[in-house]
C-alpha cells in the first residue's frame, strides 16, 4: 500500500527522469546528426569545387597537348612534302647523271670492238673520235692507220677525257 504507492510513485519518476533522458539524449544526437551532415555537405562541396578545377586543369592541359599535336602533325606533313620535293629534285638529277654517263660511254665506246676502253689513255684521232688500245694495234697490224669511224689518219694523240670517263663509269666484266 504505502509502499506500493511509494514504489509506484519512484517507478513514474524514473520513467519520467528515462524519458527526460532519451529525449535530451535523442535531441543531442540530433544535433551530432546535423553537425555531422553539415561538416559532411562542406567537404563534398569542397571536394567538388577541387574536383571541378582539376578536371579545368586537366582538360585545359589535354587542349593544349592536342594543339602541340596538331602542330607537330602539321609540320610532319610540311616535312614529307619538302622530303618528296627534294626526293623528286634528286630522282631527276639521278635519272639525268645515268643518261650523261650513258650517252659518255656511248661516245667512248669502240667502234670496232663495240666495247668500252677498261682503262686509258684512250687513242682518238683529230676528229675527236675513240679507239680502244688493242683494236688500234690489231688494225695498226693490219696495215690500217686509219680511224674506224671517218677514215682521217690516226696521229698519237690520246684523249685525256675519254681516260677520266673510264675511270669514273662502271664496267661490265669481259671474263666469263
């Protein structure tokens, strides 16, 4: 009774005092909750604004190495365009110097053995045309002194051109 009523009454008071407690507790993690949160949502902002200026960087140094690309693309095309030219120019003077030192050995060329001279000092007679050594003594032998192509008499006179055109075109090789 008096008792009951006593143990009744503490039991509302610490029901009272638990629920006092719970909800200042519940009001303090609320708070804690919100803090949180809120330190939470600064970080994510910071973070996003960090983000959002290296992703500036980033894209504005991407740009920047595309242009240096491009440069580099331009002025390789720039290069093979004067590689062709220049390749072309030399192609031209190749083809010209091949048909100078045919038409060279064409004129050197012996007119009796159709073979070109393998070394000088070449025979020529006063018209300026070429006789190999050994055709001149075969025909010398022969009783002719006459020069194959015209017929003028062969004199001593040896063609120091014709010698430095043998010694700058290739020959085939007489041996077989």
């Amino acid at each position: 009774t008096e008792k009951q009523e006593w143990k009744k009454e503490i039991e509302q008071k610490l029901e009272k005092e638990k629920q006092l407690f719970q909800q200042g507790f519940q009001k303090k993690l609320d708070i804690l909750k919100q803090v949180l949160q809120n330190q939470f949502e600064n970080e994510k902002q910071v973070l996003k604004r960090n983000l959002e200026k290296d992703k500036k960087e980033f894209e504005k140094r991407l740009n920047k190495e595309k242009q240096d690309l491009q440069e580099l693309e331009r002025e390789k095309q720039v290069h093979q365009h004067q590689l062709e030219k220049e390749k072309q120019v030399l192609q031209h003077d190749l083809d010209k110097y091949k048909q100078v030192v045919e038409k060279m050995k064409e004129k050197v060329e012996c007119p009796v053995c159709m073979e070109m001279p393998r070394k000088g000092p070449v025979p020529m007679c006063t018209n300026g045309h070429f006789i190999c050594t050994p055709c001149l003594d075969k025909r010398k032998q022969d009783g002719k002194y006459e020069c194959a192509t015209c017929k003028v008499g062969m004199g001593g006179i040896k063609s120091l051109l014709a010698t430095v055109v043998l010694e700058n075109v290739e020959h085939q090789c007489s041996v077989t």
